[in-house]
C-alpha cells in the first residue's frame, strides 16, 4: 500500500525536512520544477528533442537547433507560482519559447519563489496576468498550470478561473495541459472543486511530489487530473494518520496455506431473502466460497429452498424462517462469519440483523441490512460491535448517517473540505465498527481511525463493474475472508482490492456471475508474482 498525504501532512513533511537541514526550500524547489520536465518528456517523448533526461544530462540544456516548441507557464502568488519559474527556466534552457505569466506582484512571493522569480527574469519576461488570453498569438505546445497547489484554502476569484476555464478550449487545439501538484481549483484533501462556476482546470498531467494526495483519488479528482505521476524531491517519511491506498495485496495475504481441512478456513453462513429474491445471496454465498473460505451455507426460508439448492452445488442450504431459528443455527459454533443483507428484504432484515449481532461473531452488513434501519439508526448502531463490517452504497450511508452525509454533501466553499475520507472516518468511530463506503472511490476506515481508499481511477478504472449484483459479491468476499479469520478491517481491504481486480481480468462486458469466477486467476497471478 502506498501512503497518501493530506496537504497539512505533506506541508509538515517539508518543514520537518527543512528544519532538520537536510534540504533547504531552495533545493525542494528546484528538485521539484525540474521532475515537472523531466515527467513531462517522458510521458510525450515528441516533445523530448533530445532523447535524454534532464536530471541526469548536463548537455541536454543546450537549445535546439530549429522552430522551438511553445510553452505557457502560469505561475501563482506562493511556492507553487516558485516551481513554475524553475519550469520556465528549465524550459528555456532546453530550447523552448516560453510566454510566463504571473498572478500577484513579484515583489510579495515567498523567499524561495521570489528567488525563482528573479533568476528567470533574466532570461523570460514574467508578464501580468491580465494579459493571459488563452489561445491568443502563436500555437501553443504546453501549458502549465503552477498557479494553485495542494494547500489551496478558498475557491479562486473570477480574474484568476476564468481565463484558466478557457485552457479546456486551447487544449483542444492539441496543446497539452500540465497541473503542477494540483490542478487549480481542486481541493487536493477531498477532490472537489472549490468553485461551483469554473470547476477546477483540467489537465492531461498531473505531476504531484513525494507522496500523491487523496483528492487525486476522490470524488472527481481523477478526472481533474487527468494522467498522475509523483516525483521524488529528496524527502523522506510520511504524515501521522496517512491515508493508505490499496494497489496491491500480497500473496500471502489471501493464498490458503497449510494442510488443514475445510473448518480450518471457516463456515460462512448467508442470509437469503424469501422467494424469488434469492439472487444476491447467491451472489455473496459464491463470492465467499471462491475466496477461500471452507464451508458456506445459504440460510433461506422453507418456501425459498428448493429454489436456492437447484441453483447451488458446493454451497449448502439451510431453513431459516426467523430469528428462533437463526439463534438454533448459531449453536454450531464453527459457523464463524456472517453475511446479512444482500435481497434479505427490510421485515426479515429487521427480525435477523440483532440475532446475528447479538451473537458477537463477525458480521458483514450490506444492502436491506442497513436500510432497514432507516429512521431508527440507534437500533443498529447500538448493537454494533468492533467485528462487523459496513458495506454502504452512497443511498444507504445518507440512511445510516444523515447529518454525516448531509456535510459531505454541502457545497465546498473553503479548503480543505469536508471529504469522503473524513466521512467515512467518523462513521467508524460512530459506529465503533470497519465502514466500507462503496463508489469508484471506495473508502475503508476503522474505529481506530486507519483509512484506507480503493480507487478504480486511472489504469485501474472498471466501468464495467457498475452493474447489479456487484456489491453482493463484495459482501460475500468480506464474508468469506472474515471466516478465514482475517480481522475485519484486512477483510475489507483485501476484498475491496479483489472486487476490482477481479473486473480488470474479465473486462467489458461484465455482469455480477463473472466476477467471482475471476478469483482464481487473480491468485495464480499473485502466486507467479511472488515467485
């Protein structure tokens, strides 16, 4: 997993490594604007003329020989506005014409910017920014946007975002758009834009530095920012409370091992709903079996089991009418993980939600589980114990935590915002329980306050895995690892990885049946992987 920092995070890990002595601000800057270049050549090798990298060859500040390529660096007031000008002069060495521009007087930058500022007035006019006009004169190759970074606190005023809203109209015309650490605009903690009217820019690249951001993965920061490369400057170390972000689980951490029998990997038992509404049971009951757990029985209603046990063969089948009959179930004690929610239906849900609470055993709580509860939250979130896990879709978190969901739904008007992190962060420690908020930006945190984002965004983005059924089978995977006796927070991570990684193998064209059935190849290839 990598760590993600939040601005203040990432603004302490600077300062630390300044006050220690190991870099001044200077140096940060320089390492900064000149990885900018150096990701830039790489990720559009035609505008590398030259063929070598920037950080590594002295010869390649030369100037081409030829019709230069056309930048437009847009540089801000503070230390963001100060890697702009090294780009610029980076730029210029290398050959390029470059038309600078800068909001606010040269004269209040901060120490390090106003340096940048001064070393590349000898050799670029830095312009007003009144006189940016998108588009206007000379075509134009690249644009850069260093004007707002990550630590951006309030939406940007009219004079700054709308010539900015006009770099879409630019880009079209073939000129590349690169945002320096964040696009403008965006809030980089939760990755909303902060202006209702403009938006925020959108670019082809995004260079962030040392660590990447959660706004990078939340909400509509991936489409913000557009491709997303980190660069390293010379830090070390990560913020307290780092949001982690699952991109890959290691092999030992799902493969079964050992020689035991199938108790040893646990008995999942499911919740099924009634009569023709035992689908996403199914689903869930098949999701866990692929898993890894040993034994799973579907528990369905007398009138339902005919039609669960023609539709299931490794999978076991038992009544289960109500709540009498659900605590005489859990008298087998090697019934070790539950699974309540998927087409249970709200009347049953209600009846069978405590009893299978009560019984302290780790619960996954998906679906009608939680929506039955609507209105009467308390006599859920009072049941809840520290082995149950939430699996809300975005409806059914605005049912379980209003007032939580009603902040993150407010318009943002200063930064940082009110994000999905920080949602589903005090969700947890309200609910004393691991809360899965589902979304392409899925978000995993826990009582204790570990976080942790599954994001299905740039190369790991799977449209096709919004589809009925699909959040049945991440229920059924949390299940199946809990039973295997992961603790419910790894239970989450790892069946939340799997769910996308499982729709990346079988691609377009997806539905629900098809994504547990990619498990085994998903593990085969962690096992090659790792030998």
């Amino acid at each position: 997993m990598k760590e993600l920092l939040t601005a203040a995070q990432m603004r302490e890990v600077e300062q630390g490594a300044i006050r220690s002595g190991r870099v001044t601000g200077l140096e940060l800057m320089e390492h900064a604007g000149r990885g900018v270049v150096t990701a830039i050549l790489e990720k559009w090798p035609v505008l590398d003329r030259r063929g070598a990298s920037p950080s590594r060859s002295p010869g390649y500040f030369q100037p081409d020989e030829g019709d230069p390529l056309r930048a437009v660096v847009l540089c801000g007031p503070g230390n963001n506005g100060g890697d702009g000008f090294v780009i610029a002069r980076v730029l210029r060495e290398l050959g390029w014409a470059v038309d600078l521009f800068l909001y606010g007087d040269p004269d209040r930058l901060p120490p390090d910017a106003r340096a940048n500022c001064v070393a590349v007035q000898g050799v670029i006019k830095v312009q007003d920014w009144a006189l940016f006009r998108p588009g206007d004169g000379a075509s134009c190759d690249l644009y850069v946007d260093a004007v707002f970074g990550a630590g951006l606190s309030r939406a940007p005023g009219a004079e700054i975002m709308r010539p900015l809203a006009d770099l879409a109209k630019a880009a079209r015309s073939g000129a590349r758009v690169v945002c320096v650490d964040a696009p403008t605009g965006l809030c980089m903690d939760s990755g909303r834009a902060l202006s209702a009217e403009f938006g925020a820019v959108r670019g082809d690249l995004t260079v962030t530095f040392h660590r990447m951001r959660p706004g990078q993965f939340l909400a509509d920061g991936p489409e913000y920012c557009g491709d997303l490369r980190v660069v390293d400057i010379g830090l070390e170390g990560d913020g307290a409370e780092a949001t982690s972000l699952l991109d890959q689980m290691a092999l030992p951490e799902l493969d079964k091992a050992g020689f035991g029998h199938k108790y040893a990997h646990g008995h999942a038992l499911v919740l099924s709903g009634g009569e023709a509404q035992t689908g996403a049971a199914r689903l869930a009951a098949r999701a866990a079996l692929r898993i890894g757990a040993g034994l799973v029985t579907v528990a369905a209603p007398g009138a339902a089991l005919g039609e669960v046990a023609s539709q299931v063969t490794a999978i076991m089948v038992r009544r289960v009418e109500g709540p009498e009959d659900l605590a005489n179930a859990l008298g087998d004690q090697r019934l070790n993980a539950l699974c309540l929610g998927p087409g249970l239906g709200l009347e049953r849900a209600r009846d069978l939600v405590p009893v299978a609470l009560a019984s302290g055993r780790p619960v996954v709580l998906d679906a009608d589980a939680l929506s039955a509860f609507a209105g009467d939250q308390d006599a859920l979130l009072g049941r809840l114990h520290d082995a149950c896990v939430l699996t809300p879709h975005g409806g059914e978190f605005a049912r379980l935590f209003p007032d939580i969901a009603a902040r993150l739904d407010e318009a943002p008007v200063a930064g940082p915002t009110y994000s999905r992190v920080d949602a589903v962060k005090e969700a947890a420690r309200r609910a004393g329980c691991v809360v899965l908020f589902k979304g392409p930006d899925t978000v995993i945190a826990g009582p204790d306050g570990r976080c942790s984002i599954n994001a299905a965004s740039y190369d790991r983005a799977v449209p096709w895995l919004a589809t009925a059924g699909a959040g049945d089978v991440l229920a059924g995977l949390i299940a199946g690892l809990l039973a295997r006796g992961y603790d419910p927070m790894r239970s989450a991570e790892a069946g939340a990885w799997l769910h996308v990684e499982c729709a990346r193998a079988f691609g377009a064209g997806l539905i629900a049946e098809d994504i547990s059935e990619q498990v085994p190849g998903v593990l085969n290839a962690l096992r090659k992987f790792a030998n």
